[in-house]
C-alpha cells in the first residue's frame, strides 16, 4: 500500500535535555507538548511573526484540540527531528507534527488545531494566514 | 437532546500553580498533560496500585494515544476539579477525562489511551485490571 | 549546643507528583524552586494579597537572589512540608523556607529574597509590607 | 577597581522557549535551575562522560548547595550564553555559571555545588575528577 508523504514544510532538530526524562528513562508524555509548541513558534518566526510580535500585537495563538499518537519513546541523551506540516480551514489552522528520532524511528504523530484570539475575541486568523501564505 | 453523563469514578480537585501560567495569562497547554497524569495516578493509588509501587513491580503504565479538547482556559488563581471514568479494550485502558473549573464551566476533555509495558514489553495489563477490577 | 529554632510563620502540606522525579527516582533540584514560589505565592494569599491581585495591581514581586542548601532528597510517592519565615530588610523581602519530609526528616534550607517592581521599576515594597505587616 | 575575569571553560548557547515565560513576561525563576542543569550535563558530555553514561555506570551527580543571584531578566523571545567554570574541593565539585543575555548583559550568577552517589553513598567523586582531569 502506497502511503502519501506528508508534506512538510519546516523542520527542527531537539535534543532531550535530561531533566525531561521521567523515572522509566523516557520523556514524561506532557513534554512532548513542549516540543511541539517550540516547533510551531520557531517556524512562525521563521515565517516573520514570531509568538513575540503577536503577543506585542495582542494576537494569542490558542490550542483548540491535540490528537496526540506516542508511537516509541525517546530516551535520555537521544535526539529527535520535529516536522510540521500546516493547512487552514477557517478560522482553524492544522498543524501536522510529527516527530522522529534522529536515525528515523517514528516517535509521535500529532495534529494541533489553533486558533488566533485577539483581545479575548476569536478571529478568523487573517493575520496568521498572511505570515503563513507561502506555506498555505 | 439528552446527554448521557459520563459516569466518573474519581475526582481531585487541583488548584493551579502560578508558574504554570504563561505570558497570555492562561495555563500553558502542555500542563494539562500533568494535571491528567496527576489524576490517573491518584486514582491508581486511591485503587491499591501506585505508581511508586508499580515501578518496584517493573510495570510502567506508558501513554498510547492523547485526544484533547481544549474548551475554556484556566487563569490564574482558578482552582479546577479533575474528573476520571475507565473502560478497558483488551491491552488499553482508556481513561475519559474531564476538568472543569470549581464553578462548573467545562475546561477540557480528553480520552487517554495506556498500556502497561513489563521489561519493555506490552503486557495483557492484568496486573492493572486487578488493581482496577472494581472500577472496570 | 541549643539551636535556635525557626519561627515559621506558614506551612503547606505538599505532595510530590511524579513528573517531578528523575531518572534516579529523585525530585529534580529545579522542582524545589517551584515548591518553594508554590509556598511564598499561598502565604501572600493567605495574607491576602494574591498573586494575581499584585499582577493586576502592577505589582510583580521578583526573586534577586536564592541559596539552596539541599539536605536530602524526596523520593516517589513522598509528601513535604514547607516552611516560611519572614522578614524585611529596606527594599527586600527575604524568606526563610525550609521543606521537610512528612516524616520531619530535613531536605531542603533555603534563603530567597524577593523585591518588588512596578512597571518595571524597583520599589520600596510598601504594598506587600502592609500586606504582611501582622507578620513582620 | 581591577576584576579577575572568570577562566570559563565551557560556554552553550541557549534561546528562551516561549513555555518558560511566566505571567510577569520573564522567564520564571526555576527555569534558570534548568538551564544550568542542561549546561553542566552538556558539558560533561563534551568531556566524555555523559549523564547517560553515568547513570549506566551507577554514578548520580547530585546537587548539594546553590547559590544564585538574578541580576536581570530574560524576556520573551531572547537568547542567552551559559557559562562554566570548575573547581573540585575534596568530594565536591563546584560549578561557577553565570548567564549572559547575547548582547552581554549579565542575566545571572551560580555557584552550584554537587557530589557523586553511587549506589546512594557519597562518593570521592574519582570518575569524575578522571572525565574532567583536563580542566581541573
């Protein structure tokens, strides 16, 4: 069965740093999160709004849903790569994340929904949707 | 439209850290992680089954799958009350769970799938289900 | 050679969670920081002038400086005790907090001294002296 | 009034996560203890011989003392140089690292004192004294 790749348009080397490592020797679950929302702000700034800017524009990035998959655990002093894949529908946009271990292992498949709140008001993200138009 | 009301088998109620606040003023997502590994492994020990004492036992109950929904946000200084309901599936023991702050309002839900690995490997989970057999 | 014992002036019952331990099954030294900001934020609370309250007031109590005599360590499944005392020198709020094991075994001196800035300048902390004047 | 310049030995770049801002928009004061944490284990590494290692081999660094003064904040978005000196006295080992803001603005300064356990005894700490003979 021919599966499609995922087409992702932004990549983050991580390495676990050991205080995220729980007493089984593998990264404690909610850290994953952590790797993921690094993922995502690194590529808006790359993407030229940086979390920064939008807090300063009184724009907040929100997470409205998390479908988390763990598929193999990381370990202390391993490393990982964290790709991200992004579409838009409405005012929700879809972050594809997933992450492997530096020779490849699948680790985790995410999908992160967020929307775009401004002064406590949900919007329809147009803000985003320009800093993010070459990748959309 | 009648809703069935899950019916939860446990319940702590967890008061939020302010350093578990980020810069919007809101709880960090990635936090709720915690709260919900804080409530299963207070239900464990409520059932006669630590997480202390699994890890003397060589069981390490791992995260499969996360689904999270992120309804309302908590603030600063807001207290909440965690619910949890159980089912198993074979192998997984999937924990529907709720948080909802003190005044009622419905904060996020989440299904959480876990396994129980015995020497790096997934077991049947029975020493859990015993631990569990009144809850299941 | 008699010791003169600490008048604490606030305890709170704390009870490690498990994300909070280690590969080597030990609370992580940077946990002790947050149970120590966990105790002085419940004792302004308490005194009542909640942290929150001071961030809505534009008041941000910062730490200048922390010394951490770590005696010994808690483990998985352990509860602590933590202690304050207080005491106001000029500008600075400096706390004396000890945490112990349930059990009254010693882990953790620790010396934190606070200021407190207003719109990022240095005050001389009369809100928080009133707040605490029954204390100091 | 001339000042000996630290001989550093060790020096890591760091770029704040937007997870480790606080409500007040610095980086709370635990997160320091992380940072530093993460420079020694790096260091060490470098070295040839990783916490990884240690923890095969049943060596567990331990923190015993921490002296830390916050000179100025680090904010949203900002990077940091993390510095280290080391000096052993008898079974300690005692780290002198500060923290610079990339534009040179002193951030922080730690004196963090560890030990060795292996197999929950204190140590004379010899492995490592033989990993770090080159900068002792």
């Amino acid at each position: 069965m021919a599966t499609k790749e995922t087409d992702y348009i932004f990549e983050l080397p991580i390495k676990v740093r050991d205080y995220e490592i729980d007493v089984e020797g593998i990264v404690n679950n909610a850290n994953y999160l952590h790797y993921l929302e690094l993922t995502r702000h690194e590529f808006c700034e790359q993407a030229g709004l940086s979390f920064a800017r939008m807090h300063e524009m009184g724009l907040a990035p929100v997470v409205r849903h998390a479908d988390i998959e763990y598929i193999n655990s990381l370990r202390i002093g391993e490393s990982m790569v964290s790709k991200l894949a992004l579409c838009r529908k409405g005012a929700r946009f879809i972050f594809q994340q997933d992450i492997y271990r530096a020779d490849g292992l699948p680790i985790l498949k995410a999908t992160i929904t967020c929307v775009c709140v401004e002064g406590g008001r949900l919007t329809r993200g147009d803000a985003l949707a320009e800093a993010f138009k070459e990748y959309l």
